[in-house]
C-alpha cells in the first residue's frame, strides 16, 4: 500500500485568518488595522481622564513656598480625594500641611490672556479655625488650642 504524500494546510497558523491566493492575510490584517487605531484613541482619552481625576503635573512659579518647594520645582498633585468628595457629594477639606493647588481670579498670568492664576500654597488654616499675622508670626486659634499655636513650630514641612 502506498501512502499519499499530505498537503500542507492553508492555513497553518494558529490565527483564525484565512490565507488568500497571493498569501495574504484578509481578516487578520483588518483586526490589526481596528486594534492600532483603538489604541491611538484610547490613549489620549485614558491621558485625559487621568490627568482630570487622579493626578497632574504641575511647576513651581515663584520664591513664595521656598524653603520646602523652590521656583521651577515640579510636582504631582494627588487629586483623587477631591474626586471622591465630588463624586460623593462631600466638600473637600485638606489636611493642615498638605500642599495644594489652586486657581486666584483677578490675578493677571502673562502670555495666558486670562485674570486667573493657579497658585501653590500649604494649607495652615482649616474650617473653623482664626488665623492671626502678626510680624511675620503665625498663630492659630481653634477649640483645640484657644490660646493659640504656631504651626510651623515642631513641625518640619520640608519632610512632607
């Protein structure tokens, strides 16, 4: 008995394509095309969410946070708390040495063509509290501490 040789299948990948009479792939070559630009749109799209909710980058202007953040520095902010007070409908409150971001209207920024500037600042003050500047001397009046403190005593910013 004689045994046929065998045929090599057309398709003898792994890949549910079919091979066309000139060797080229059709269906798997579309889904590559479909998954490149999915991926070229999701990207900006995933960037953006990210950049809105979770964290953003940003660069320091100014001498004002020095000795703990000097001007050009860059930093990340951590905007998730905020998202979840938006999201659960609950005011945002920092913490007090926590360092923050945010927008003054009425202050002009050059090259923007707008009356807002996003600022950089420490938090020293938080609801409720009285905050007194008196010669360059903070202090601070509160139920916890009704004659007063100073925050930046026994306490190291710079390690934040």
């Amino acid at each position: 008995m004689q045994q046929e040789p065998s045929i090599p299948s057309a398709s003898s990948d792994a890949s549910d394509s079919t091979y066309v009479g000139d060797g080229s792939k059709t269906p798997g070559k579309w889904r590559g095309v479909v998954s490149t630009i999915a991926i070229l749109i999701a990207a900006p799209v995933l960037a953006l969410i990210l950049t809105a909710f979770v964290f953003q980058s940003y660069e320091v202007d100014g001498p004002s946070m020095e000795t703990t953040l000097q001007n050009r520095d860059r930093l990340i902010v951590w905007k998730t708390p905020r998202t979840v007070a938006r999201l659960t409908n609950h005011a945002y409150v920092p913490h007090r040495g926590d360092v923050i971001v945010f927008i003054k209207r009425g202050l002009y920024e050059p090259g923007s063509g707008t009356q807002e500037k996003q600022l950089i600042k420490r938090v020293i003050g938080l609801p409720g509290d009285r905050v007194v500047v008196e010669e360059n001397h903070i202090t601070i009046y509160n139920q916890q501490h009704p004659e007063g403190f100073n925050p930046d005593i026994n306490h190291d910013f710079s390690a934040n």
